[in-house]
C-alpha cells in the first residue's frame, strides 16, 4: 500500500506539472483507504515544502448538505493552504493555474493565536479568531472532470485551488455567522443564495472540527494561518473573463476576476 500512496501522490503532482487531469484513483491504484488518501496528500504537501512553499492555512471542504450532494459524500474534509494559493481581489487570476476551476462563498477565520487539538471546543475556538473575512474560494480537481469520491477528492489536497480574500475584517463577536445570509454573484447574475448555518449549523464547528483533527495528527494550527470553513452554497463554474462576487451579511463582500485564457 506504501507504493499505492506514492505512486498516487506522484499521479497528482503530475496533474499539476502537466495540466493533464487523471482517472480517479480507485481506477488505476485499487482499494484506498481514508487513511491512504490524507497519506497521498501529505506526501504532495512535503514535496511543495521541499520547494520552498510554505503552508498558510487549512480548508474544510464538503461542510455543507449542497457540497455533499454536489459531490456525493455525507462527511468533511481537510486541505492545506499554501502562501501561493492567495490571489488578490479585483486582480485577474491566471486561468493557466487551473485544471477545472469552481468557486464557492466562505467566511475565512483569521488566527490570532495557536489552537492545538484534540480537546477544543466552541469557546476556545471563537477566542482564538482575530477577525472573518469574506472568501471565495477557488477549487479544482486534478481527476478528470470531476468524477470523484471522498477518497479522491482528500488525496488531492481536498480539491483545493486558489482564495480570494475580502479586505475589511469583522470581529467574529460582532456578527452571527450562523444567521449570516449570502449572495453569490456571476457576470451580474445571482448565481446562488446560502447562509452560515448551512456550514455544519455554524461555520465556527468547522473550524473545531478541523482543530480537532489536526491535534489528533500531531498538528496545530498557527496564529496568523486562514482556515476557511466550507461553502454556504453549491460551487459553481469559473472559467475565463468570469467576475464573481459574494456578500455575506455583517460580513462584507469579495469579488473576484478570472483572467482570459492566452
């Protein structure tokens, strides 16, 4: 199985040298596990830290009833966030960086301190949020076109891509991010509605979730790291020229512009 997992990992670094998506892995490596999956994925994160890439943050993907059915799970996940995954607001964003991009809304928390699982609880989390900010995220699958399960979609860095962050931060104490509404945008049309309490009944849980996670792997996460907490609503595509904005009420808004393809 150790070969499984690194000739998997290898598959999907591929993909992205190549921008040639893969079969689903199940496909051409048979039986993985959950285990194996998250294996696959931190052997793609150690060898972007060899590179020089430095982790920014996690993401907890498949958090909302929508994202589950979209994609066919009915449990969450986790990713890395890498320094250059950060894209800047109004900027266009290079469609070249992509295989198969979506995006969907978030609300991003912003470490003041460390948060060390297992054992964390609502209380210790929301202590140890500096400020939200409005987030599109960028996600995109290196297994072609998107025919993926829980196991592929973990292996390749819980289908992460690019985010795009707000710039005005709230105190997560001066907003309830359970009642918080928002309104997804594409080319000036509405392209989906939501709100906090679609993501595991608050998004704060997401970010317990995760802390917890983590903590039973070794791992903490870091004051100043961005943890984004899964979509209030279905991703939807993002192709070049697109212009996407999100509101969240009590939160603000984000827009973000994908760049035409050369």
């Amino acid at each position: 199985m150790d070969d499984a997992v690194e000739h998997a990992a290898g598959a999907l670094l591929g993909a992205y040298a190549s921008g040639v998506a893969i079969p689903a892995l199940q496909e051409k490596f048979g039986p993985l596990t959950i285990d194996d999956a998250y294996q696959i994925q931190l052997r793609q994160v150690t060898s972007w830290l060899a590179d020089g890439r430095r982790v920014a943050g996690h993401k907890v993907g498949l958090t909302s009833a929508a994202m589950q059915r979209q994609i066919g799970v009915t449990q969450p996940d986790f990713g890395h966030l890498m320094t250059d995954m950060f894209e800047s607001e109004h900027e266009a964003i290079p469609r070249e960086r992509f295989l198969q991009p979506r995006v969907e809304p978030e609300v991003a928390f912003v470490l003041g301190r460390d948060l060390q699982g297992p054992g964390v609880t609502v209380a210790a989390a929301v202590r140890a949020v500096e400020y939200v900010l409005p987030a599109l995220e960028i996600i995109d699958s290196r297994i072609a076109d998107w025919k993926i399960g829980i196991i592929d979609t973990i292996a390749d860095n819980a289908s992460s891509g690019g985010v795009v962050l707000g710039s005005r931060p709230v105190r997560i104490t001066d907003v309830d991010l359970r009642l918080a509404g928002c309104v997804l945008m594409r080319n000036g049309d509405i392209a989906g509605t939501g709100a906090g309490g679609a993501v595991l009944g608050a998004p704060i849980n997401a970010l317990v979730w995760v802390a917890n996670v983590l903590g039973a792997r070794g791992v903490g996460l870091e004051g100043g790291q961005v943890v984004l907490p899964g979509s209030m609503t279905a991703a939807i595509p993002f192709e070049s020229g697109d212009v996407v904005s999100s509101t969240v009420s009590g939160v603000g808004s984000v827009t973000a512009r994908m760049g035409v393809s050369a």
